[in-house]
C-alpha cells in the first residue's frame, strides 16, 4: 500500500496537451490509414489489402472463384484490424461496374445494382481478381515496394501496389477522414495512358496541352457533363465543381411524346430518382408526366416517363434537370497521401508522381533482375570451369571424406566460390554429355547479354523512359476503352423561363388591389345566347380596375401612390410561400391580395415588361409636382421588389406618386413639346412631364404645369404601357384610360 502512495512515480501533465496530441494521433491515424488513398497505387488500405490477400490465396484472373468469406477471413485476421462489414463493402464496390470505371474484383453472385439493391452475404458470394487488378500488383515478388509488418508483426504486407496504371485517375476515389475529404473522379483509361506519354515525352508540358489528351472525367454510368471552367479548375488546383446530367432522348407515341433516360450521373439511385419522380408529379411541382416505368433490363437501362398529350418535353425535362437528381454537381477534390502526407494535387502533379513511382520500381526490379541473373551467370561460370578439368574434380571429390570436404577442397585447389563448388558437388553425372555442356555455354551467354542490358537501364535515364514508354503503350493497348461520358463545351443555368411556357393570359387588377391570372385560352368564343365565363370574384366592395393581355414569361411593374415601384414575375414562385401567387389568385376570392405587399399604400399605376423587349430599359414616375423620373431598370431587383420594391423614385418629401410607365427610353412623337425622353441605364436626368426641357435644379427638378384640360401622353415605347394623365377639376394630375401593354 506504502508503493501506491509513493509521490515519486506520480507524474503531473497538462490534460489539454495530451488531448490534442491524442486526437492528432487519432487523425493522422484515419487518415492516412483507413480515409484516403495513396497518390501512387491510388488505393485506401483497405483496398490494398484486400488485393494481396487474394494474391496470396492465388486468386488471379483465370483461376477458380473462391468464396468472399474465405477473402474477407484472410483479411481482418492477417492484414486489416476491423470489422468484416467494412471490409467486405470494400470488396463488393470493387466487383461493381456502375462504381468503378475499371473492376478491380470479379464477383460471382449479387453485387448490388444501380437501384441501391445491396450485394449478398459473404458465405453466397465469390471473387477472384480481374486482369486489370493483376497490373496492380505485377512484379510485387521482385522487390519493387517497401515491406511493412501488419498489426501484430506476424507478416508483412505492402507499403504500396508496384501498379502499371494510374488507378487513382481512372478508378477514383472518395472518402471523408478528420478534418479533410477526398472526391477524385474516374477517368478514361486510354485518355489517361496518353497523357501520361505525353508528360513522360514533354516534362514541361503545360495543363491545356494535357487536356488534350485527358478531356474530363469519364465515369462509368456515362452521362453528360456540362462546361469545362470546373474541369479546368479541378486539374490546374485539385478543386473544382461540374455538372453532371443524364442522357436521355425523346420518342413520339402516337399523339404523345415520352421521355427516355439512357444514363444517370455517377452515383444516382435510380429507384431513388424514380420514386422522387412520382413524388413531384404526385404534389404538382412537375407537370405534364403521366406515367413512369422502368424497362431497364440486362441490356441497358431505359426509364419510360409518359407525358400527357399537350405537355411540352422540353419543358418538362427542363423541370426534371432543376428538380432532381437527373442532374448533379460532382465537387472534385483531388486529396491524397504522399509521403504519409495528405496534400491537394493537380492533375499534372498527380501524373508526374505516378511516372516518378514507375521509375522507382522499375529500377528495384531491375536491380533484383540483375542480381538474380549475375547470381546465375557466377554458377554457369563454376560449371563451366569444373567441365574443362572434370578429370581433376571428380578425383578430389573421390578422394575427400564427406561432401563438406569436397566442397572444401574444390575452393582450395581450384578458386572456386562455395556456391559454385556446391552446385558442381550437386551435379548429376548427365551434365557432362556435349548436349548439356552446349546448353550451358548457351545459357551463360544470354545471361551476359542481360546483364549488360539491365546494367544500361541503371546507367541511362533515357533507356528508362523508354521502357516506360513501352509499358505504358503495353497498358494502353490492352485496356483501351471509349469515352463514355459526352461533354458539352457550354453549360447555361437553367433559368425559371425555361420551366414555363409561355403561354398567352389575361391578367385583372381590382380597386381594392387584388391580382388574378387566368389563360387566355379559357376565354373560349361564346355563341349566340352564351352565358359567358366568370373572370374574378370579387368582395361586394370592389371592383375590377385593369384588365390587360401578356404572356408567362412577362414580368408585371406597378407603382403605388407613395412612390415605391414593385415588380411581380408572372412565372416566378412566391419567394415567402409554395406556388406561384399570381396563379394561385385563381383559388381565392378577388385573387391574389397585391396590395399586401405595400401597407399603408394605394397601387396608382400597373403595367407588363414585356419578356423580349430591349435590356437597356428605363422605368418612369411621375410625382405630384408633374416631374419625370428617369431610372436603369437593370438595378432591380426582382427580390427587393417583390418584398419592399424601390421606395421614394427621386421624389421630394410629402410628394405622392400618380403614374409610371416602363419603356426602353425611346421618344413618343405624341407628347407635347418634344415629349420625354429616359436616360437609358441608370440615368437620373429629371424631366418634367410635357416638355423637352432636362431639368437640374435638385432632387425635385423645374415644375412645369400643363395647361387645365390639357392632356398629354408620359411616353410610348416597345414593350412598355401607356398612361394617360390629365388634370382634374381643381388641378391635380390624375391617371385615365385603360393601361395596356403595347
């Protein structure tokens, strides 16, 4: 008891301290030994040993399958210290076509499928390595990589994979450590292995010249990508975004058109997408589908979307690309580990460390060739020596005591090395027929040849290279694939006009500042004795104020008395609620409340841009004074409009808002005394109403009144609406007639 309370072994530490050096070891130890791969072999550790335990059970391409089992037994007991599941999930994403670009395992059984179907048990299942993981790990046996121990230093295991190919580029890689992830795209094979002749040829070959060769990531479900900037950025800094959408195609039937999917984006759960599919259809949010099937079979895949008689496809997948997962961003981060180091390379950087990795097995494997092959040429030599005066040998054989002796005696008397004396001692007496003695004297030969060869390879870095070059055609050759994913140089975001058509309606306005929108096509031709159709339901009190034509794809301005200008998108959804307000107008009594968006104000003035009309456009106010503003419309935002719209246009305190109109700044030969004219983008020039006179005599201008009675027109233009305006009886400048769009 007197030991335990012995200060004298107590040892006092900062806890902070040792948890930060505890948690350091903990990261560096996922990731760098479970999280992400090695920038050379392009595998996790997991991967890896998976590989070198099939190697080890002799489960080539071309042998008898074994069971996955057996494979993932081998591994946790030998090589990898964690659960069987993860193991297997590894070996079972090898196996899949639809996850790796290149298979690293051959499975026998259910692997899981594109639908998110998970593979079979373990004791169902079996593997063996396909022909591609064999360039993995050739020339393993000939000293080409560091050995380390395993967990408990009961064997070894490889440091690295001595591959032929750059798996990290063509297979990829994905995984999330501590701190850090890694999303690496698959690639072409073929591209990749002509690139790399490329850098080996041209060291200072610049990132364009190389995407020459290697045009963008090709994964194995196909698809299309959209815009090189991403890919750019991806290769030059190790980061970058693409867009990734399926493939589909269009088919008539009959009256009716169907939308076909041929190819998803990498890593899209197809039963997933079809079940959002239905889903959207099911809540309105995606109009026009009446039925969806699934069709893909053995041969390919193929996803039936029916669409109704008068939907629009373009339309229609215009709605699946923004709404699902047809379409996709696929974030590149090229982060892998060198040197027990996780760093972020470009493609370039990720090539020359592969090439640099080749050389280094290649000179280890040739430096293990040339030892074996001048180990050999030092016995032939020995049995070459011992033939010429077999007479003397074979009498000191005879006359030593043992074959220790023997040997001892043919070093002494003869100058040979114990290893030749041990193999002329262990020479059986057939040797030494012509024919055997030829077929050393042969052998003996090449192997001189071989070494002088291997020696040159050592000696010159250009016979390097071109042996290299030569694996790399070898590897080009035998694995040579086509693209299978298009890439689209451009790439335009999906704007909402694309999601609508642009379809004709009627749009109506009350007093009390309630909007309505109804198709135009719902207005049908009455015969004789028709009741007509009702357009809005208005309250007792009100009544309908405006009523003018435009189109989905039109944009409404309307200015309120106070001066604030707002604008409502006919065909955007209502940033505050689900749908879009001005058709949901339909649904209510009196229709949308327009007015809620602006207490404590009257709408003065309404009108329709026009979706085509020019993009230098101006918009209008007058104030109570009978100045004319002149604004840019480009400085508005549909956002701040919708929610506050643009309060006080240039006007004095007190003023209040009359009128407005929106145009592209044109002159309107009907206004008086040259009429007015807006400053075109962002212009603030003030202008009073009926004269040409460009007033700057501060915010509020020169007041120029008309005449009473007198009547003018504040402007006309394409794509604008037209305000009359007159005086009333005790002077203040009112709005008549009907606003409409010209």
């Amino acid at each position: 008891m007197s030991d335990l309370l012995n200060n004298d072994d107590i040892q006092t530490i900062n806890i902070e301290e040792t948890l930060q050096d505890s948690y350091l070891d903990y990261s560096m130890s996922v990731i760098v030994g479970r999280a992400l791969p090695d920038v050379r072999d392009g595998l996790k550790p997991v991967h890896r040993r998976i590989l070198y335990a099939m190697d080890k059970l002799n489960l080539s391409h071309g042998s008898k399958f074994k069971k996955s089992a057996r494979i993932v037994g081998d591994v946790i007991g030998q090589y990898h210290p964690h659960g069987d599941t993860a193991v297997y999930d590894a070996l079972v994403r090898m196996a899949q076509d639809f996850s790796m670009r290149m298979e690293l395992v051959d499975g026998q059984g259910n692997f899981g499928s594109v639908d998110g179907d998970s593979a079979a048990a373990m004791r169902y299942t079996e593997a063996r390595m396909t022909k591609y993981a064999g360039e993995l790990l050739k020339d393993l046996d000939k000293n080409t990589v560091n050995m380390i121990e395993n967990y408990d230093g009961t064997t070894k295991e490889p440091d690295v994979m001595p591959t032929r190919a750059p798996n990290l580029l063509i297979n990829g890689s994905s995984g999330i450590a501590v701190g850090m992830a890694t999303n690496i795209p698959p690639h072409n094979p073929s591209e990749i292995m002509s690139g790399l002749k490329a850098l080996l040829a041209n060291p200072n070959i610049t990132l364009q010249e190389i995407m020459e060769h290697i045009k963008a990531p090709d994964f194995p479900t196909g698809g299309i990508i959209y815009g090189k900037k991403g890919i750019t950025e991806a290769y030059e800094s190790g980061r970058g975004r693409i867009k990734v959408r399926a493939k589909t195609h269009i088919e008539q039937q009959g009256k009716k058109e169907i939308i076909v999917i041929d190819e998803l984006p990498y890593q899209v759960n197809k039963s997933r997408l079809i079940e959002n599919i239905a889903n959207l259809v099911k809540d309105k949010m995606i109009d026009g589908v009446s039925l969806i099937r699934d069709e893909s079979d053995r041969e390919g895949m193929r996803v039936v979307i029916e669409l109704k008689r008068d939907a629009m496809s373009e339309i229609v997948l215009n709605n699946l690309f923004k709404q699902t997962s047809m379409q996709t961003t696929f974030g590149i981060i090229m982060l892998s580990i060198l040197n027990q180091e996780p760093r972020i390379f470009g493609i370039i950087d990720v090539l020359k460390h592969f090439i640099n990795h080749r050389k280094t097995v290649i000179i280890r494997r040739t430096i293990f060739d040339l030892e074996k092959a001048k180990a050999r040429a030092h016995i032939l030599e020995g049995l070459k020596k011992a033939i010429d005066i077999i007479e003397k040998v074979i009498k000191t054989i005879r006359a030593s005591g043992s074959e220790e002796d023997a040997k001892n005696n043919l070093v002494s008397e003869y100058d040979f090395s114990e290893i030749q004396a041990s193999s002329i001692v262990a020479m059986r007496l057939g040797r030494l027929t012509g024919l055997e003695i030829e077929k050393i004297e042969n052998e003996l030969a090449e192997l001189m040849t071989l070494i002088e060869y291997l020696e040159s390879i050592l000696k010159s870095e250009d016979v390097l290279h071109g042996i290299i070059g030569e694996e790399f055609d070898e590897v080009a050759a035998t694995y040579t694939d086509k693209r299978r994913t298009d890439i689209e140089d451009d790439y335009d975001d999906i704007d909402i006009e694309d999601l609508i058509p642009n379809e004709p309606m009627v749009v109506t306005i009350t007093h009390r500042g309630y909007i309505k929108r109804v198709p135009l096509a719902n207005y049908e031709k009455q015969k004789r004795g028709g009741k007509g159709k009702t357009a809005v339901t208005t309250y007792e009190d009100d009544f309908i104020e405006s009523f003018f034509t435009c189109n989905t794809h039109d944009t409404l301005l309307f200015v309120t008395d106070r001066g604030q200008l707002h604008c409502r998108s006919l065909r955007r959804p209502d940033p505050h609620g689900p749908g879009d307000p001005v058709a949901a107008g339909r649904r209510r009594r009196g229709g949308y409340p327009l007015h809620l968006q602006c207490p404590g104000q009257r709408l003065s003035s309404a009108g329709v841009r026009v979706g085509e009309s020019p993009r230098r456009d101006g918009h209008r106010s007058l104030d109570r004074n009978d100045h004319l503003d002149a604004h840019g419309h480009r400085g508005l935002s549909d956002r701040d409009h919708r929610d506050r719209g643009v309060a006080n246009l240039g006007q004095q305190p007190g003023e209040r808002q009359l009128a407005g109109r929106h145009g592209s700044g044109r002159h309107h030969p009907g206004s008086r005394g040259g009429g007015a004219r807006s400053g075109g983008d962002g212009a603030r020039a003030r202008e009073s109403v009926g004269g040409g006179d460009r007033g700057r005599h501060g915010a509020g201008g020169a007041p120029r009144y008309h005449r009473e009675g007198a009547r003018t027109t504040a402007g006309q233009a394409y794509g604008t609406v037209r305000f009359a305006l007159e005086r009333d009886g005790d002077g203040t400048l009112v709005t008549v007639g009907p606003r409409y769009t010209l």
